[in-house]
C-alpha cells in the first residue's frame, strides 16, 4: 500500500462552527477511511448538514481542520475528486438535463467528447436515460434527485458526499439507488452519507457517526454500534412453572404471555407466546434446548430485533439524560 | 477556462429569462413608433420652418440634434432599469434558491463564479445599450441627417454608466437579499437625476441674466452634487454623453440662426462636462465594486 493510499479520505479534527451564540458543531473528530461507506446520523438540528457544508466547502469553520484525500477543502486539484449531492435538489430548473450535465461536467474541466460521453454514462447508471431534453422543471422530486446524483457522479469521484439521498423517492427508486451505491462502493468509492434514513445507512454503510447538538456521540459499525441484549419471541404449547424457573436462570428478563395466569405467570392455552431478553442471540439454542427438556412443543423461535431506529433514538435519549444529569 | 463557464451559463439563463425577452420585444415596439412619430413630427415641423425662412437643412440638424438628448436620455434610462431589475439578484437570489451549493463545491474560486457572472452581465447589458443607442442615432440620422461627432464617445460614457450600476447591484447583491437590494439600487439610481433636477430648477428659477446662460449653483449644491456623484456617478456619466451628443460648435452655429443654448438647460438632459477626478474616481469604482462582492462572497456560508 502506498502512503497515498494510507491517506483518509476525510479526516476532520476540532472542527467547530459557532453561529452568533449557537455553537452548531462542537470540536468534532472523525476520520473516513478509503473505500469506506460513512453514516452520519442525528437529529434536525444536530449539525449534520453544517458538518457537510464544511466538508465541501460552503462553509467556513470557525476552528479546526478538515482534509480531504490530505488536502485542505479549498484545494482544487482535490475537489475534482468530490460528488456532492446536496439535501434540497434546487437546480437551475430552466435547464434541460443534458445541458445541466453540460455545465457541471465543464466546470468539473470536462471538454468535448469526454464530457459527452460522460453525460450519457451517468444519465444511463441514474436510470434517466431518454430525459436528456427535458427541462428540469418538469422533474419530478424523485428525478431530480437521480439527476443531482448523475451530476456528482460526472467527474468519477473517489469521495461521494450524499445529503439525504432517497427523499423523494418511491420504493423502487430507492432500492434501485441503493443498489447504485453499493455498486459504487464495491468500486473503491468512498461514501459519505449524511441521512435521515437509518435504512439507508444501515444497508449501506460501514461506520457510522452518531450526533447530537454539535458532538458526536458515537462512531462505529452499524452492527456494534447499538450493542445490547437481544429479545428472543418464543412460541409454544404452554408455559410450565418448571419452564419459568429455568429460563430465568439464564435469561435477563421474561415478559409473560398476555394470557398468563396472573400469580405464577403460567399459560396452557397453546400457542403461549413469551418475550426473553438474554445477553447474547447464541443463548437462543440453551433456550430450545430447556424448552425441549421440559416436554413443551415448541413452535417458533425468533430474534426480535431492535430496529436502527429505535436504537439511535436510545442512544440520543440516554445522551440527553445524561446532559440532564450533568447539569 | 471555468469563470467563462460561469459566463456562458450567465447568458443562457439570461436569454431564457421572460423579463429580458418581454424588454428586447418592447425596446423593439419602442423604436417602430419612434421612428414613426419622428417622421411625423418632421414632416410638419419642416414646411412651417421654411415658411419662416429658415434654412430647411440646418433646422433638420438641429431638430436631430435636439431630439438626440432626450432620446438617448430615454435609452439610459431602460439600459440602468434594465441592469438593476436583471442583476439585483445575481448572487443573492442563487443563494436565496440555494443553486450555488452545486456550484461552489465544484473545482473553482468563489470569485471565479462572481467575475464570470459579472462579465456576462456586462455583456449582454453592454451590447443591449449598444444596440438600442445606435438604433435610436440611426432613426434620428435617417430622419434628420443628424449624426453626433463623438457619438461613439457618448455610448462609452453609458456603458459606463451601466458599468458603475452593475457594480453597484453586483456588491449589494453579495451583501443583502434580492429584495433589499432592488430597492437600495433603484432608490440611488432615481436620487442621482433628482439632485440634478433640483439643482438645475433652483439655477433657473434664481438667475437673473437675460442672455439664457445660468448663473453658477450656489456652493451647498454644488456639495450635494460632488457628494451625489461620489456615491451615485451614473448622472454625471449622464450628463458628460448629453455633452458629447451635443457639440459646442454646433451650438455656436445655432446660436446665428436664432437657437440659443438654453434651449439644451432643461433638468435631466442638459449637457455637462465631468471633472477628471471625476473620472478617475469612476473608473476605480468599476473596478474596486465588484472585487469587493468577490470578497464578500469568497467569505460568506452558504
């Protein structure tokens, strides 16, 4: 590996943006590796898209570093290596989209047959093809979306800075632009995602930044980012004082069927359904293996798993709670 | 070349823009019934002054030296609405829509987009200003054979003046939203004649020569003017092309035949000449406005 390559993509440090009284982004660090798909989650209001305006020049930090590929933002050379698709698709809406594709293509220093051949390339990966003179007043939100994306694409970026990239879409021009992009990212492309959409961060990402009022409270892989116990939905033909006892020796906590005799917690109206929170979701095999062993018929057995959602919302409420106790 | 990219695009947008094409469609409409109503006009001013014994050639020259002022007032006056209405928005209406974000993360300078707009602002309002001047010289030439000598000389003082408004709106457009800027640029644009206009109503009202010439403005106008034109020069631009459309020797010749000079003192059109300092100061404000938008919006969040 070349030094070059050992270069982050982004490598942001104390970056600070402070409008008026509000501190809007609060000396935050980070550091995108190449070929890495980046999510930035949080809130409205929580400095995401002041941290992308940073990032891509349109904003000035009041303090800290950002460097991009080990260049400052304002270097050219290197901004010729950015896509940026912004939040709102608000372009020039007098253009056709060919002629879009021609002034941004130019300005990225495309000339000629290159920018032509170029604009017909990201127009087909946007799934615009056939769209080439229409004006782009006339797009709908989803397409704008596709044709902000096509433009970002021109230059064959090897940073792609995504605001909110399926607003406006409808499930298919979602999946398909899902799609795109881990196409794009299985081509060595670096991905930054600033979204709203945990599916879309879930789905695509490898690392994801948490923030919260200008900090980021936490930066990991989707997967272990929101570690904790895991709920396992049991069904079966009944549940038995002997069956409590022991999954209670080895599960967290147990939410007793609905229909459960009130004192002992007990249900012989098959299917009984029980909730079991256990530590780890490899303790799903003991919890059939106890089930068995006491003579129940077993149904189902499945992993209710928490959704991203649900887990960033705890993890900014705990950080809310803990402000609170702080202060 | 990135900032003629942006120039370029500047003149797309421009000449897609309704407001830009209902103004050609007009100035053109404008000039059909000009030419019209001129012909007119001399078809029976002519005959009455040959009956009274003037020479029929000379009385066309200076009929069309006459009606040259006003008119060429009339295309300052839709070239400085026009610069105002088009570019009081140049950066701020795009950063109002929020179409610069695209284009100022691209690989260029901010003051790159700035001065590309600039120039292709100063182009199509620069060729705009040409073109209807010379039409309105050449309605008038075909009329009444009156041609100024230093026409060419007028049309760079209205450029200029174009020049001095663009910068202008190019600056308050990188400071405050469309809106405001509109207001300051045709507020300013309108003080400027009205200070002459008033100066030259108080000359005309206080003199007390017979011989038509006015006496001097007292020293508080003279400031108001100095200062208006310090901030505003468009008028002294103004006046300064008057000047050059109406030559001192063709008043001279006039004034045998029975025309005086004071026939050009009316507020608005009369012809003055400008200081160099004047000048200078002008030239330095073409330049040092719009650097001073491109450093503004160089430092602005978007």
């Amino acid at each position: 590996m070349t030094e070059e390559q050992n270069i982050p993509a982004i490598r942001v440090t104390d970056l600070t943006k402070v409008y008026g009284r509000l501190v809007a982004v609060d000396r935050i660090s980070f550091a995108m590796q190449r070929g890495e798909a980046f999510g930035f989650l949080g809130p409205n209001g929580a400095g995401k898209s002041t941290v992308v305006k940073m990032l891509t020049g349109l904003t000035l930090p009041t303090a800290g570093t950002i460097h991009i590929f080990g260049q400052v933002v304002d270097h050219l050379e290197t901004r010729k290596r950015v896509g940026y698709l912004p939040e709102l698709p608000t372009f020039h809406r007098w253009l056709k989209a060919r002629e879009f594709l021609f002034f941004h293509g130019q300005l990225y220093g495309l000339r000629g047959s290159l920018l032509r051949k170029r604009c017909a390339e990201v127009l087909s990966l946007v799934g615009l093809n056939g769209r080439e003179h229409q004006k782009l007043g006339t797009f709908s939100k989803g397409m704008l979306q596709r044709i902000g994306l096509a433009q970002a694409l021109l230059n064959h970026p090897d940073l792609l800075i995504l605001d909110e990239l399926v607003s406006g879409l409808d499930p298919v021009g979602v999946r398909d632009m899902r799609e795109l992009l881990r196409q794009l990212k299985a081509s060595g492309m670096s991905i930054f995602l600033n979204s709203h959409q945990l599916a879309d961060v879930e789905a695509l990402c490898d690392r994801v930044a948490i923030i919260n009022q200008g900090q980021i409270l936490k930066v990991g892989a989707p997967a272990t980012l929101f570690s904790g116990p895991s709920v396992l939905e049991i069904r079966v033909s009944q549940v038995s004082p002997e069956l409590l006892r022991r999954l209670r020796a080895i599960a967290i906590a147990i939410e007793p069927p609905a229909t459960a005799d009130a004192d002992e917690q007990t249900c012989t109206q098959a299917p009984c359904t029980l909730l079991v929170e256990v530590q780890n979701e490899e303790q799903a095999a003991d919890i059939a293996s106890i089930i068995h062993t006491c003579g129940i018929r077993l149904y189902s057995l499945a992993v209710r798993r928490n959704s991203l959602e649900q887990l960033f919302l705890q993890t900014i409420d705990d950080a809310k709670s803990a402000q609170e106790a702080h202060v | 070349m990135r900032l003629l990219s942006i120039t370029r695009f500047t003149f797309q947008e421009v000449l897609r823009r309704r407001l830009f094409l209902a103004v050609v469609l007009l100035s053109m409409l404008l000039l059909v019934a000009y030419a019209l109503l001129l012909r007119a006009v001399v078809a029976s001013y002519i005959p009455q002054m040959a009956s009274e014994g003037f020479s029929v050639q000379l009385a066309l020259l200076a009929g069309g030296m006459f009606i040259s002022v006003p008119s060429i007032w009339l295309v300052y006056l839709l070239s400085g609405i026009l610069a105002i209405f088009l570019t009081a928005g140049m950066v701020s209406s795009e950063t109002e829509a929020g179409t610069f974000s695209i284009i100022v993360s691209k690989p260029l300078r901010r003051y790159e987009i700035i001065a590309g707009k600039w120039l292709g602002y100063v182009l199509i309002l620069g060729c705009y200003l040409a073109l209807l001047y010379l039409s309105f010289l050449g309605i008038i030439y075909w009329v009444t054979g009156y041609w100024p000598d230093q026409a060419w000389s007028a049309l760079g003082a209205l450029e200029m003046a174009v020049l001095v408004l663009l910068g202008l709106t190019t600056l308050g457009s990188a400071l405050f939203p469309t809106l405001v800027n509109g207001a300051i640029m045709l507020i300013l644009f309108i003080s400027a004649p009205l200070t002459n206009f008033i100066s030259t109503f108080v000359q005309i009202i206080t003199t007390t020569s017979q011989t038509g010439t006015l006496a001097p403005p007292s020293e508080t106008v003279q400031n108001l003017i100095a200062v208006t034109n310090l901030i505003i020069p468009t008028d002294a631009l103004w006046h300064q092309a008057a000047a050059y459309l109406v030559p001192v020797d063709a008043l001279n010749l006039l004034a045998t035949q029975s025309f005086s000079a004071s026939t050009f003192n009316i507020p608005l059109i009369n012809p003055q000449d400008m200081t160099s300092a004047l000048f200078i100061w002008i030239i330095c404000y073409c330049l040092v406005l719009p650097t001073l938008a491109m450093w503004r919006f160089s430092r602005r969040d978007l």
